[in-house]
C-alpha cells in the first residue's frame, strides 16, 4: 500500500514539475516565432 501511495506522490511531483517547465518556457518566448526556423535557410544574408 505504501508503494502505491509512494508512486503517486512521486508522478505528481514530476507533472508538476513538467507542468511548471511548459509555462516557464513559454513566459519566456520560446515558442513566439516558429515559422521563422524553416524560412531562414531562404533568406539571402
């Protein structure tokens, strides 16, 4: 029973901690401009 119990705290904890990495990365732009990647190889520098 402990084991279960154990288990659950421990996903609930990694969840959260996804959960907190997606919103800290998007609070920080990382996903502001995805189109920009596939059309820099076009651009004539």
């Amino acid at each position: 029973m402990w084991s279960i119990l154990l288990l659950i705290f421990l996903s609930l904890c990694v969840g959260i901690g996804v959960w907190l990495f997606f919103v800290w990365t998007v609070k920080s732009g990382q996903y502001e401009d995805t189109e920009r990647a596939k059309h820099r190889m076009l651009d004539d520098d």
